[in-house]
C-alpha cells in the first residue's frame, strides 16, 4: 500500500464536504517520501503526488489582483486558504504558494507527534504504553526536517 502523506499531517483538518479539496486550510506535512515507513508489514512507502506549497487552484482574485480565468467555486469555501479576508490569495494550480507552504510547515511538528502516538497504538494493539509521544523514545529522534523555500523564483 502507498499512502500519499504530502498534506496529510493534520487529522484535524478532515472535512466533511467532497468539495473541499482546494488548498485545504489546517492541512499539514505528513512523513517525507521514504520506503521506511513505520508500518513496514502494511505500508510500503510514503510519497507525495503534489509538492507541498503548490497552489491547487486560485481564488477568484489573483496575488497580482487581476482575475483568475480557472477560477472553480469550491476555491472561495472558508475551507481553503486564501477565502477570508486578509489572508493573500492564491495563484494558479502549479504555481508556489508561499501562505500554503508556511501553513503546512507550522503543523509540522504537531501533525509528526500525532502520527506517533497513532504508530504507539498500532504496535501495541491499542493498549497504552509506558512513554508518551511527546518524550517517548519513538519522538525523540525524528530522521527528517522539512525544508521548504520561502519564496519561489
């Protein structure tokens, strides 16, 4: 099985309605592509089909302020990043978006601890075990950092 992990990091950001798949707002990070997984028996590797930080689709109003000609309504929902007032809205699908890349990036850490706890449970076959996700042993030593830029050339 291959798990696609690249906005996936945030149980929290799961919605209800199909239609909100356009620059999802609360998504995080989740594990960097790797055949390491830590689920080897069922899981064979995480990958991520879209780089993180690439717009899925623009709001109506571009950064530049001029229109987006691929404007698709479910981009104006209060689900996606770029919707509300004040926050800078979102380009083309393809193109960098600086907001996404820094959001996803800032869920990080919390998103990794969460997966943790789930693997903790997992091997344990539900039962509590004796070292919490924040200063357990499978917290402690993350092999990975997120690097992302911080502005697209």
């Amino acid at each position: 099985m291959l798990i696609d992990t690249a906005r996936n990091g945030n149980d929290g950001a799961r919605v209800t309605d199909c239609k909100a798949w356009c620059n999802l707002r609360g998504a995080a990070l989740g594990n960097p592509p790797t055949a390491h997984t830590a689920l080897p028996g069922v899981v064979d590797a995480y990958f991520w089909i879209k780089t993180p930080g690439e717009s899925d689709g623009c709001t109506a109003q571009l950064p530049d302020g001029s229109a987006c000609a691929r404007f698709d309504p479910d981009c104006a929902k209060d689900s996606s990043l770029g919707a509300r007032e004040g926050e800078p809205r979102a380009p083309e699908a393809g193109v960098f978006y600086d907001y996404q890349a820094l959001q996803l990036a800032r869920r990080v850490r919390r998103a990794q601890e969460a997966f943790f706890v789930f693997k903790m449970k997992w091997e344990s076959g539900g039962r509590r075990r004796p070292h919490s996700a924040r200063g357990g042993a499978y917290f402690g030593a993350l092999p990975w950092s997120p690097i992302l830029p911080l502005a697209h050339a």
